[in-house]
C-alpha cells in the first residue's frame, strides 16, 4: 500500500526558532534532560480510538474527518489498512507508545467467537506492524460501552449475563495485551455507575464490580501477564453518576475491596476537571499513595460542560503535571498517552500530525519548566519552610507520636496565641511564570 500520508516526512525537532509547523520546536526526544532522554521521561502514546477511528462527530453533527484511506466498512481488509496507516503515523510522529480499545482494532462480530476471531486477525498484522517499527503498547483496554448490550454497565450491570460477557470480553482483551506485550491493562468504566437510585442496589452493583476486578487480577496471574492494571476515574458521562469518579474514590474502593496492591490509577486531565478538580489535584492524589501509573494527557473547556479531550496546548498544566510526575521519579510502566481528539473544525488529516505535535511540544516544555523549577529550587525551599514548625519542638513531638491532646493542652496554656505567615499564593505563582 503506498503511503497514507506521502507528502508528509519524518517529524524533525528543529528547536524553537523554526517556523514550520510541521517540526518539533521543543521535543528533542534525544535530549538529556536530569539524566534521562526527554523521550523517556514523556514516553507518548497515541490512541487508536482517536486517531484511526474518530470521525470528529458530535451530538449535533455527523463526523467531519477525512480519511481517505477508510471505505467505511466493516471489513477485516478496511482493519488491516487503519492498521497501517497507524503505525506509518507513530513512525513519521517518531511516538514510541499506542493504546487501544479490542473494538477499535477490530469490528464487532455476531457472537463473541466470531469477535475474538476477527481481533486475532487484526493482532496479526498489528503484531507485525509493531515489530517492524519497533513500537510498544503502553497499555490495552476492552470497549464495554458502545455495544447495546452494556447499556445498563458491564461488571455492574444488573444483568448477570452482562456480567459474564463482559468477563469473557476482558479475558481476550487482557490475553492480547499479554501477546502484544503490553505494559499496562486499564479498566474505565464507561457505563459502570447509573442515572437513577430509584432503579439501583448501588452496594450490589459495587460488590460485583470488585468481584470482576478480582477475576481479572486472577486471570492476569493464570496467564503469566506482568504489565499493571489500571483505574481510570471519571466522575459522569456517559452516566450521570459514574463509581470510580475521582482519584480518592477509586483509592478508597480498591481499599475497601482489597485490590489496591493490584492496581494503580490512569488519571486522564479531562475527566479530573469534571470531578471538580484540578488535573494536578488528582495526580497529587494518586502519587502520594504510590498509585499515579500512567496519564491520559488532554484537556477540557471551561466553557463546555463534557469531556472534549482537547490536545494539551496549555504549558501552564504540562509544567504543573511534570512538575508531579519528576517528583515521583518519573513513569515506570506508564506514559502520555495522548487521549485526545482533534475539533470538528480540524478535519484534514494532517491536523493529526499538527495536534500531536502540539501536545508533544507543550509537555517538552512543560518537562523543560519543571526541570528548571525544582533545580532552581526556590519553590522547594519555600514549601519545606512553611511546614518548618513540624521539624522541631512541638511540631515534632507530634509527628513521632510523643504527645496527645494533655500534652497539647498544657503547652497551649503556657504559650501564646499561635502567629501565622501568609501563604503567599501570588508570589508563587509569578515563580513559576518566570520559568515559563
Ligand atoms: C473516555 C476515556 C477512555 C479511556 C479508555 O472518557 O477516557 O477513552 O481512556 O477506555
Ligand atoms: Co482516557
């Protein structure tokens, strides 16, 4: 097949005074940034469900994407094309990682056999793609949303066949990450949460959901699959009330169910801003507990009120997310995966490569930025000195269990009003412009 993107070269970094929009400016995947390539410190994914399969539709409109390589088919021939074309683009993007939903990959057939043979076709040629680029998969995932028959959940469904289903669909989803080499698995539950209590026995569904978490763990094992298992929390959409819907309340259920040594959390920046909160407010969440895995880099609009998985453009949030993810060390099973769709508007295709370069870009800088930041050290110190009181005398005393609420008594009645300083909010966020 010739080449679906012919008039396009490999994407060369050309550093920031190029003016080629179809250049790197700041992602230079060689460079040493803190001792690790840039390359390995973002570890880019592009998804297969954005990027070969989304036709840019929305809910008042048909889709808009021209993809001159699709006939719009179902067939195993039109499959193995998108194929293709996918890792030709992983290629020319120089994107090392992909991610992918069973259903993306291959069509649907008319029973679950006739599925899991139609995707064994499409693994075949995608096994081979993937060799032959040298690409990895940074994690698999099932589709347990889309079909009619996921319309009251999967694994909480209030239909036990549902919940058999939709186990023997993640069965072969995780069987195939297994054989593509997968580092990760990840679970969001897509319709797992509902619309009305009226008509849910939200402990029941719960109880169910942890029990098909604990068969996939068990599955995993069976097989020999060593790559992490992932939450991803969403708070609603497409239902209204979805159960893992932020980072705490995915931590908590994992607890209370006795999966948290098997999990770890893919926090998607879109879905923590439709919690409520910031997409750094997540991460911290996840990271204090050792559970930050893996990140699904986009972002939203303040003006519309659903997930619009925009590109991350915003160098203020990539500074803010690499900021948190150097200080964990970095991702060691996870990466960027560029959950992320282009606008109805941007429907040529190649604004596929002008959108990724964009996202690539402003988190090579965000890498940059936060590198500068905390080598330049001002906010570190600044942080360590507004908790100074806890790291001598009383403060102290307190952290290592030395006292209770007699002691803290006493010494209140001999000491004076506690002084306060001021948290100097402005101050700080004009440090970090000045590295931006
Ligand atoms: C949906 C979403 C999914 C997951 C994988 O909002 O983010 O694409 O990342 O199922
Ligand atoms: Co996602």
């Amino acid at each position: 097949m010739s080449q679906a993107f012919a008039e396009i070269g490999k994407i060369a970094y050309e550093g920031p005074e190029s003016k080629d929009p179809l250049a790197f400016k700041h992602y230079d995947a060689e460079e040493v940034i803190d001792g690790k390539k840039m390359r390995d410190h973002l570890r880019f994914a592009a998804a297969y469900w954005h990027t070969m399969r989304n036709s840019l539709s929305d809910p008042f409109g048909m889709g808009t994407a021209q993809m001159p390589w699709d006939d719009g088919s179902e067939s195993l021939d039109n499959a193995r094309r998108r194929v293709k074309v996918f890792f030709e683009f992983l290629e020319k993007l120089d994107l090392e990682y992909f991610c992918f939903h069973d259903r993306d990959l291959a069509p649907e057939g008319s029973s679950l056999a006739e599925s899991n043979k139609n995707l064994d076709a499409i693994v075949k040629t995608l096994k081979e793609e993937q060799m032959r680029r040298e690409k990895k998969l940074l994690w698999g995932t099932a589709n347990l949303f889309t079909h009619p028959r996921y319309v009251h959940g999967a694994a909480t469904s209030c239909n036990a066949n549902v919940f058999a289903f939709a186990a023997a669909q993640v069965k072969k989803a995780i069987e195939v990450t297994h054989e593509l080499g997968g580092q990760g698995y990840t679970f969001w539950g897509g319709r797992e949460g509902y619309s009305t209590l009226l008509n849910t026995n939200m402990k029941r569904e719960l109880d169910h959901l942890a029990k098909f978490l604990h068969m996939a763990v068990d599955w995993k094992k069976q097989i020999g699959f060593t790559g992490q298992f992932y939450i991803e929390p969403k708070p609603k959409e497409p239902v209204a009330h979805q159960y893992d819907s932020d980072a705490a309340a995915c931590l908590n259920f994992l607890r209370e169910y006795d999966l948290r040594d098997h999990f770890k959390l893919n926090i998607e920046a879109n879905h923590a801003t439709l919690a409520g909160h910031t997409v750094e407010h997540d991460l911290t969440v996840a990271s204090n507990t050792g559970a930050l895995g893996s990140i699904d880099a986009n972002r939203g609009n303040l003006f519309l009120g659903w997930d619009t998985d925009q590109f991350p453009t915003d160098i203020y949030q990539t500074t803010q997310i690499m900021l948190i993810v150097l200080s964990m060390g970095g991702f060691s099973t996870g990466g960027l995966n560029f959950d992320a769709k282009r606008r109805r508007e941007s429907f040529e295709p190649i604004d596929l490569f002008y959108a990724h370069i964009a996202g690539m870009d402003a988190f090579a800088r965000g890498l940059k930025i936060a590198h500068a930041i905390r080598k330049n050290g001002r906010l570190d110190e600044h942080l360590k000195q507004r908790y100074s009181s806890w790291d001598s005398g009383i403060g102290s005393l307190i952290e290592s269990n030395e006292v209770g609420f007699e002691e803290l008594a006493t010494y209140t009645y001999e000491n004076d009003e506690p002084v306060n300083v001021s948290a100097r909010q402005e101050m700080l966020e004009n440090l970090i412009n000045e590295f931006i």
